[in-house]
C-alpha cells in the first residue's frame, strides 16, 4: 500500500492537464488524467483517487455534473473545481453541493499545492475517524472499554454531558480524543445540531481566522465570494478545536474575545455576529506546561478548561487492546474481503505486550497491515510485526516461525533512525538517506513506520 496519494484531473485542456501533472506529480503525487468528465467518472469508479481536480466547463459531462455522480457514489470524496472567473458563481453553488473548494484559472500552483494538501488531509482524516468510529462502537453512542481509565473518563463524559461548559481533552495523538468530543455532542442536548470540527494544526496562520469566523467578499486577494465561518456553521451545537495548542498568539487574543463576549465579525466585516456554541478543544501536548513556557494565553487555558479530561494512551489500557483489535479485526477483514475470524492467543499476547506509542492509531494500522497479508483464516505470532513481538521492557522479540534476521530489519531501522534525527521532515531524511521522497514514503508503508 503507497502512502502516495492519488489525484484525478479532469480537464478538455490538454496544456492544463499536462501543467498539473506535471507540478504534482513533483510533489510525489501520483495523477490519473481525464479528458472529460465521462472519461473522469470511469477512473473514479476504478482507480478510487483520493482527490479531484475538474474543470467546471467540459464537453458532455461538465465538472457540476461529475461532482454530483462522484458525492452520490461517495459522499466523503474531496472534489476540487478549477473554474475560470466567469463561472466562479456555478463554483460556490457547487460547494453547496459538496465541493470541497474551487481555484480560479489561471491556477496559482502555491495555492494549488496547500489547497491540495488540505483536500486530502481533510479526507484521510475524515475516513480514519468514521472507521473508528464504526470499530469502537458496540453500540450506538458506546466506546469499546472496559479498562479502569477509560471506564472512568467515560464515567465522567456522561455527567458533564448534558452541561454547556467547555471541554478540554488532552491525550497522546491517536487516542480517540474527537471520539470522546463525539460521545459529548451525541449525549448532549445539542446532538440534533451541528458537531463542527476544526483541525487547527492543518491550517496556516493567515487562513485560521477565514476557517473560524468566516470573511466577506473582498477581505482580500482571492476572497470572491463570503465565507461563512466554523463558528455560525456550529450554532447551537458544539465547534471541537483539535490540537488547539498549536493556533497562533494572534488568533488565541481573537478565540478568547468570542469566548468571553459571545460575538465575532467576519474578517474584513463589521457587522457584529453573535453565536451559541459549546465549545470542546483537544490537544496532544500538556498546555500548562505550553502556558508556563509562555506560548498560549493563561486566560484563554482557564476559559477552555473548564472540564478537564485526560484520555489514557492505550499502554495504560492494555484490558482493551484485545477488544480493539478484534473490532478492527472484523472491519478490515469485511474489508478486503478476507475470512480471518480470529487471533491466537500467542499473537494477541504480543499484542497486549506491546507500548504502542501511536496508541489506537498504531493498533488501526498494524491490524490492517496484518489483514491484508495473511491469507490464513486466523492471525498467527508470525504474522505479527518483529517489533511488535518484542516485549514492553525492549530484548529479543518473541520468537516466531521462520523468523530470521535480515537485511530488511536493518533497513527499516535504518530508516526509522532517520526520520528521528530528521524530527519526521520525511524530504529532510530522504535526502540523508540518498532516497527520493517517493521511496521514502513507500518504505515507510511497507515498514508501518
């Protein structure tokens, strides 16, 4: 499986199709080409790209009319319109329909590629939290836990509930954090209002106040149309700020305003917009620490952290990690059409025994992995990663058959030991390494790095 994500353009120009091509195939994205929107359709239904880039006017099909097919087929597909000034009107109406955004042509390839980036950010993220969603959920509203931490921050999710207060969860990163935000809006009586999400460490510091309260035509270059922000789309019901330690010190000064006088204006407005939300914000990092360090606002800590709650990381949760991974077991099977039923004792030991520094997300991945190598109908020790199989306290792995040392063991820590000196600048460690990006990217998949 390559971490490269795929882009379908669609587009009667051949000169526009080739130009993009080629600026992101640079990019290390691999692209599909259409010359027009039937053609586009049938690589959609066969290649499953991960974003789409179409041209509004086309002949036969237009891009209104593949983005309406494409959302009917797949109503979490990013689609991209590229639209000449003349149809930036048909452009917004499209939005309406679920376009994820649109650029003006002549294409500014700056805009392109962070546009682009955020598509596909969007959308994995998106995915990834439907499909644990789908695995955690016994039953509508319930997490799969039976451990004594999580048993107790669920405990405590369904008393304050039903309160209006703010929300602060912290917790390592894949540990369910917008999950818990979830369980709050759905046992909440907001549940049949908006849950709006904000993925604040995907947006760039002049875009975040556009994202959170909106902005009127003409605010600045490119703004053609107004933009209604996540706070009125959340009215009345709950906005979740993820990763919120990593805003701005400018917009920290402009959220704690809306949160002590209820009311913001759009950028470049003046009219003044008053909106009720509920308030739920997640991080990863130890935000007191963050305000000690003087890098986010003690007054805007103490208006979101009104409820504190801290979600385990799943290696103080070791009671659940059976459950969890038979859940993603019967995802992933169903999946790929795989009869896998079950996992030894032996594997689901080395299972149980391992940290899990990437926490759920990790265990998400790993299990996938897993599935979709095995071609037995139960997951055996061997099938389980080297690393995995290692015990907690580090030392030899639990020995599996036909386990040998090997050169791809060196390779992948060579690798891993990269991307740490690197701090996950993959272009930083490919450079070290004497690999391209795209190699990079698929040794990381190939090693579930």
């Amino acid at each position: 499986m390559s971490l490269a994500s795929t882009i379908l353009i669609a587009d009667d120009d051949k000169n526009t199709r080739e130009g993009l091509k080629q600026f992101l195939e640079g990019l290390d994205y691999d692209v599909l080409l259409a010359a027009d929107g039937n053609e586009a359709l049938k690589i959609y239904r066969q290649e499953k790209p991960d974003l789409v880039l179409t041209d509004i006017r086309m002949p036969g099909m237009d891009g209104v009319a593949l983005l309406e097919k494409i959302l009917a087929e797949n109503q979490r597909a990013a689609v991209v319109l590229l639209t000449a000034y003349g149809t930036v009107e048909d452009a917004v109406k499209a939005m309406k329909k679920g376009a994820f955004y649109y650029l003006t042509k002549p294409v500014n390839l700056e805009e392109l590629e962070f546009l682009v980036k955020k598509a596909i950010a969007s959308r994995n993220l998106e995915e990834e939290n439907r499909e644990l969603r789908q695995a955690l959920n016994k039953e509508k509203g319930a997490i799969i836990a039976k451990s004594p931490p999580m048993l107790e921050v669920l405990k405590t999710v369904d008393k304050i509930a039903q309160s209006s207060a703010a929300v602060l969860i912290e917790g390592e990163s894949g540990t369910g954090k917008e999950l818990i935000a979830h369980r709050i809006h759905e046992l909440s009586p907001r549940r049949s209002q908006p849950f709006v999400a904000v993925h604040c460490a995907a947006l760039t510091e002049t875009l975040m106040p556009s994202e959170l309260f909106g902005h009127e035509r003409g605010a600045f270059t490119g703004a053609t149309e107004r933009k209604i922000g996540r706070f009125e789309r959340a009215h009345q019901g709950t906005l979740f700020l993820d990763e919120v330690g990593e805003i701005s010190a400018e917009t920290q000064t402009k959220l704690l305003r809306v949160l002590q006088e209820g009311e913001f204006e759009r950028v470049g407005g003046t009219r003044t917009i008053k909106a009720d939300v509920r308030l739920v914000c997640a991080t990863n990092k130890n935000l007191m620490e963050e305000v000690k360090a003087g890098r986010f606002r003690d007054d805007l800590y103490y208006r979101i952290n009104v409820i504190y709650l801290k979600v385990p990381p799943l290696r103080a949760r070791r009671e659940d990690i059976p459950l969890l991974a038979d859940a993603f077991l019967k995802h992933f099977a169903q999946a790929n059409g795989k009869k896998i039923t079950a996992i030894e004792p032996a594997a689901m030991q080395a299972l149980a025994g391992y940290d899990w520094p990437g926490n759920i997300r990790e265990l998400r991945n790993i299990i996938e992995r897993i599935v979709v190598l095995t071609n037995d109908s139960l997951i055996r020790l061997q099938n389980v990663p080297e690393d995995i199989r290692r015990p907690a306290g580090g030392g030899a792995p639990v020995p599996a058959a036909g386990d040998f040392g090997s050169l791809s063991t060196m390779e992948k820590e060579l690798i891993r030991k990269a991307l740490d000196e690197a701090r996950g600048n993959k272009s930083l460690a490919a450079k070290r390494l004497g690999i391209s990006r795209r190699t990079l990217y698929r040794k990381i998949s190939e090693y579930s790095l």
